[in-house]
C-alpha cells in the first residue's frame, strides 16, 4: 500500500514537471509585447531674434528742484501762497518787512533827481565856457553814483521777497506769519514734477551697450502696470571706483504727475536685439540636481539632452547652448518619458 501511494507522489511530480516544461517551450521563442508609443506635444526650434534688455534700480529725481530760503533777514509780513500748490515762475510766496530800506530808496531817488538837474546844468553852461568841463565831469559822476545808490536799494529790496525761479508744485510751509527769518531758513520746497531724472548704474562689463538717447524703461511700484520711457541724456565719463560701475541718467516726461522725486524704480536699458537666438517655452525646460535639460525627440525616441538656459523672457526661456535650429524638443508630456521611450507627437506647440 505504501508503495503504491509512493509512486502515485513520483507521478504527479512528474507530470507537473513536464507540464512546466511544455509551458517554458511554448513560450521561450515568444518576444514581449512592445510599449505603445507615448504621446506629447513638441515644437521644433528655429533661430529667432530675441530682445535684449539690461535691469537694474534706480531713483527718480527732479530735474528742477530748490528748497526756498530768503536771501537776508527780516520780520515775514506776508505769505502769498498755499502748501501743495502750483505756482508759477516770478509769483510771490513771502515778503518780508522792507519798510526801512523803501524809505532809503526814496531818499536815494531825490538824491539822484538833483544830481540829474546839476548834470544838466552843467551840460547847458560848459560848452559856453561859464563852467569849467572838470564841474562837468564831477556832476556827471555824482549822478552815476546816485542812479547806483539807487540800483543798490533795488536789490536790497528785491532780497526781501522771496520769489518762484520756476513754475512747479510747492512743498510743505515751514514759516508763520510775524516770524523773523535770517538768510537761508528755510521757506517751503519747489519742485517742478513735468520731467523727472533716473538715475542708476550700470555694469562697466555693458559700457559699450550705452548709448545717448537710448530707451528706458521704468517701472515703479505705485503703478506696477504702468512701464514709463525715459531717454539717456549723460553717462558718467568716470567708473566708480569703489563699485566698477557707470552712473547713468535719463530724462522722463512726468505725465500727470505720476511719479515723485526719490521713488525707487525698475529701469530696464533696451539693447539691439540679440539675431539668431534659441528660445522654448519654460514648460519644455527640466531642472534637476545634475542641471537643466530637455527632452530631445529623433527618430520618435526621447532622449535627455543638457542645456544651459539664459534669461527669461515672459513664458519662455533663452537657451545659450545644447540645441540647434531644427531640434524637436518635447514641451508637454515629458515628466511621464524615460530615456529611449518611443513618442508619438500628438499636438505641435504653436509659436508665441
């Protein structure tokens, strides 16, 4: 019985051996089933012009500006104008106290009227030989002294009024009626806001890309949508010793006052524009520890290849070296792709 129940064992277990085997026969000249191709979306690279730009930060000042002072002393009498307001050239702001010195002004103005009519006098009688030429000469200098005394009073006077040298926007008044000022206190700024410099540095590594009257543009954060355009109007003849950089300042028109002196800004130096240039769209870009790449597509099989990628320019980026006009990259679709996966280009991505 035992024995019969052994060879019923050895016979199963030879049949599953040969069953196994008959099995590994069928199979072993069969080859697997190949992946299907996986599909992306590719562009094909072409050489383009790129636009060239250089940003850095500057600040806005005004190209006319003068904190108003008084230029001698003297008790304010009036104040002739309103904080923040426009005013124009030559309009009085303050008058101080010049009683004392139009008094002198008339004493000087008779002083002169009677040398005028002594000068005349003498004009009429010396040429008939009743005065002598030298009275002549001597009435002829003390009307010349008199006018000048009271040119001197003029400006005395003038000194007491504190004048707009230009048409802008007032600052802050620093003064109250009935104050006595010495020369230079200061009055109120005066600032006029229709032109504005920029001012900013620029590498001197780019000096050769500056140039008079190139474009700015100038972005601020108060108008974060808005991008002003400046002109070069001087580039410093010197580089900085402590920084190596070019001092450089533009002219901006200030329409509607939207911008003030002292505002930090964005200036961005248009350059020519770069010819020949390779740009994909960022999606396309693949950055890693190793450094960036792309996926290359040729002969409908994926292959990383490394770049090295430049600046950006909106949703694109600038690749300075690993690809050629006419590379097929894959732009949508890589990150599911190993190297040598076959792809099939279901979508071509369109240019802009």
């Amino acid at each position: 019985m035992i024995k019969k129940l052994l060879f019923a064992f050895i016979a199963v277990g030879l049949l599953f051996v040969a069953l196994s085997g008959w099995r590994h026969l069928r199979t072993a000249g069969a080859e697997p089933l190949p992946l299907p191709p996986m599909p992306v979306v590719a562009k094909t690279v072409q050489a383009e012009s790129i636009p060239a730009s250089l940003e850095t930060v500057g600040t806005l000042e005004a190209v006319r500006e003068v904190l108003l002072a008084p230029e001698s002393a003297g008790r304010i009498v009036a104040i002739r104008f309103t904080a923040g307001t426009q005013v124009q050239k030559g309009d009085l702001l303050v008058q101080l106290d010049d009683a004392p010195e139009r008094a002198d002004r008339e004493a000087a103005k008779a002083k002169a009227e009677f040398a005028r009519l002594q000068l005349k006098r003498s004009q009429e009688l010396a040429p008939t030989g009743a005065e002598p030429h030298a009275l002549l000469d001597q009435r002829q200098a003390e009307y010349d002294q008199a006018l000048a005394a009271v040119r001197q009073l003029d400006a005395r006077i003038a000194q007491k009024a504190v004048r707009a040298p230009f048409s802008g926007r007032i600052g802050i008044r620093r003064v109250h009626p009935g104050q006595y000022l010495n020369a230079g206190d200061p009055v109120a700024s005066l600032v006029a806001l229709d032109q504005l410099h920029v001012n900013f540095s620029v590498p001197q590594q780019e000096f050769s890309k500056l140039r008079q009257g190139q474009a700015v543009e100038v972005v601020a954060d108060a108008w974060p949508d808005r991008t002003f355009t400046a002109r070069i109007t001087a580039i410093e003849p010197m580089v900085s010793a402590e920084t190596r950089n070019i001092p450089v300042q533009a002219i901006l028109d200030n329409e509607r006052e939207a911008l003030r002196p002292g505002m930090y800004v964005a200036a961005r130096l248009v350059l020519p524009p770069e010819p020949n240039g390779i740009v994909i769209p960022a999606t396309a870009l693949q950055t890693s520890a190793s450094g960036d790449s792309v996926m290359l597509v040729k002969d409908g099989v994926a292959t990383p290849v490394p770049v090295r990628a430049g600046r950006r320019i909106g949703e694109s980026v600038v690749i300075a070296r690993g690809l050629k006009p006419g590379d097929v990259i894959v732009t949508e679709g890589q990150l599911r792709l190993q190297p040598g996966t076959r792809v099939a280009i279901a979508g071509t991505e369109k240019k802009g």
